[in-house]
C-alpha cells in the first residue's frame, strides 16, 4: 500500500485497528491494550520511519509464545 501511495502509519492501521473495526472486534483486537488478544512483532527500525523494515522481523510473539527472538 505504501508503494501505491498510502503513509505508513495508514498503511500499519489498516492492518490492526482498521481490520478490527471491519470485523466488529476492535473490542479485543486491533491495539496492544490491558485485556487485548495480541499477537506481537519487532523489528530493528520504525516501520513508520522505513516500511521496508517490516520485510525482517527480528521477533514474533502469538498469543503469548514467542516463535522468534
């Protein structure tokens, strides 16, 4: 989306609170919040910053297991 266009803070929304909110979930997901499923990643740089970032996620954690660190 960012390569068409889009700023990259659109572009990871779309992805989190604006998927939940379609879904009629945005009450459990779409944030990292107290009560909140959530499944984690990190990278080295803001994906805001650098969107390509998100192309080497250096940790992912689903529903508490971390599968990569």
């Amino acid at each position: 989306m960012v390569e068409v266009g889009m700023p990259p803070m659109e572009a990871l929304q779309s992805a989190t609170i604006t998927n939940a909110q379609v879904l009629g979930l945005s009450d459990e997901l779409g944030q990292l919040k107290v009560g909140y499923l959530a499944d984690i990643i990190a990278t080295q740089n803001n994906p805001i910053d650098e969107i390509s970032t998100l192309e080497n996620v250096t940790f992912v954690m689903k529903e508490g297991v971390v599968y990569k660190n």
